[in-house]
C-alpha cells in the first residue's frame, strides 16, 4: 500500500511538471518575437554596443509586445486558472490556443495602454534621476509608480481570464485592486523576483517552468483576493436583504389603518392579559395543591 502511494505521488507530481513545462512552452513560441528581441537586447548591453542600436531594440521591443506577450500571457493565465480552481485534469494545448483566440483583442489592445504607460514612466524616472539631480524624489515616486503598474499586470491577465467586462472596467479594477490590496502586491512583486532570481541562476527554468510558475502563483493570490470580496459581498447582500425585509414589515405596519392597528394593540393587550391570567390561576391552583398535601401530611 505504501508503495503504491509513493508511486501515485510521484505520477501525479510528473503530471504537474508535464503541465508546467508544456505550458510554459507554448508560452515561449507565442511569445517568441519579443523574447528575440529582449535576448538581443540584453547581448547588445554586455557587448557594449551603440545607445543607437539598443534605442532601436527597444522601439523594437515596444512593438512587438502589445501583439506577441500580451496575448500568450493571457492565454497561460486561462490556463494556470484552471489549475487553481482545482480543474487539473483539462487539457493544456486546448485550453492554451483557446484562451489565446478568445482574449487576443482585449489583451493586445490593453498591451498597447500598458506598454505606452511604461514607456512615459520609464522615461520619466530617467529623466528625473540623471539629468534633474534636485528632483530625484519624483524619480522615486515614478519608480514606485511603475512597481504598481507592473503588479497590476498580473491582475490584468488574471481579469482577463476570469472577468468577462470590458477592457475598460479591467484596467481600471486592476489598478484599483493593487492600491487596495498591498499584502498581495507586495507577496506577488516578492515571489515574482524570487522566482525569476532563481530563473538568472538556471536559466533552463525560463524555457520549461519559469513563466507557467509565476503566473500560477500570480493568479492564486489573485483567486484568494476574489474568494475574499466574494465572501463579503454575500454578507452584504444578506444584510442588505435582512435590512430590507425589515423595513417592508414596518412600512405594512404603517400603511395599516388607525382602528386596524388599534384592535392589533388591543388584541396584544387581550393577550397579555389572557396570559397574566393563566399565569396567576396556574399558580394559585399550584399552591392550593401544594397546601392539600400538607394538610394531610399533618393528618
């Protein structure tokens, strides 16, 4: 029996790294075009090549993006979604191109607003920390700006994959859920550098896990986040309910005719009375009982 549990875990634990490493796959082909360019990047700054040629790589990357990452990124958060809501069992590439069809034009047009945003920031906190020594404090702040922004990436994607609402409501509900919620940005900004830390140190890690492992990690904190609010918004609805009924009671109560609600009064104060009455007989007839037994207890 023990063996057969060992063996059964270590199936179901293959299974997980064959989900991860195919998924993660599918991620690096989709997004093939800026991880060229983002891998030329980086080859031209250690070669110490011309500002000229990484300006060109970067316009380049900025093109790109919105079109190529944004969209496989959301299709690898339809997928790590399943996963998290406990539907293990479905298929990775169906779900993969199916997430990849359904949420291109919303992705791609919200990679365009994002990659425009990070552009004017980047250039900002540039700008502000180099040329404008005296207002590196704005440096700062549009630095934490952009740790907001990227965060709130994740909440796009996860959104996106979870949400059916308009692209305007995501972007802005993504922003909002990052500012609200800074325990969970702050875990997702920590587990999202440590994972891509170990990534510098393997680098294998990027082609077969690295990416499907940040966006299952994203999307969970995300779900725990939804769980949350989820749960008190049924609290507040069932308080809102409970204060409704109540004010209906009081508002058929109102709307009752004055002689109605006189013989309603009327009626409680027959009953009170009733009820005084029996109380009282019921004890007298207690006590007269109580008195007989004494009496022939003495005889």
């Amino acid at each position: 029996m023990e063996f057969r549990g060992v063996m059964g875990g270590l199936y179901r634990l293959s299974e997980w790294v064959m989900r991860l490493a195919g998924s993660n796959l599918l991620w690096v082909i989709c997004s093939s075009p800026f991880l060229f360019f983002l891998f030329f990047r980086f080859q031209f700054m250690q070669m110490g090549a011309s500002q000229n040629d990484i300006l060109q790589t970067n316009w380049l990357l900025g093109i790109v993006t919105p079109f190529t990452l944004f969209p496989a990124t959301a299709a690898l958060f339809t997928v790590v979604r399943k996963w998290v809501m406990g539907e293990g069992d479905v298929s990775v590439f169906k779900t993969f191109f199916r997430g990849y069809k359904d949420n291109y034009k919303q992705s791609m047009i919200g990679g365009i607003l994002y990659t425009l945003l990070f552009v004017i920031m980047y250039v900002d906190y540039t700008v502000y920390m180099n040329q404008f020594p005296k207002l590196q404090l704005l440096g700062i702040i549009m630095l934490i700006f952009l740790l907001v922004l990227f965060v709130s990436l994740f909440n796009f994607f996860s959104m996106i994959a979870h949400y059916h609402m308009g692209l305007k409501d995501i972007i802005k509900n993504a922003v909002l859920l990052s500012i609200v919620r800074p325990f969970r940005l702050f875990s997702t900004l920590i587990g999202t550098v440590a994972l891509l830390f170990i990534g510098t140190k393997y680098p294998v890690l990027f082609i077969f896990f690295l990416s499907s492992a940040i966006a299952w990690f994203a999307f969970f904190n995300f779900y725990g986040v939804f769980l949350k609010m989820q749960e008190q918004s049924e609290k507040q609805a069932a308080a809102e309910k409970e204060k409704e009924l109540q004010a209906d009671e009081q508002l058929a109560i109102g709307d009752e005719a004055p002689s109605v609600q006189a013989e309603r009064l009327n009626i409680d104060e027959v009953s009170q009375t009733s009820m005084d009455e029996d109380v009282k007989k019921k004890l007298v007839d207690e006590a007269e009982v109580t008195e007989d037994k004494t009496k022939k207890g003495r005889i």
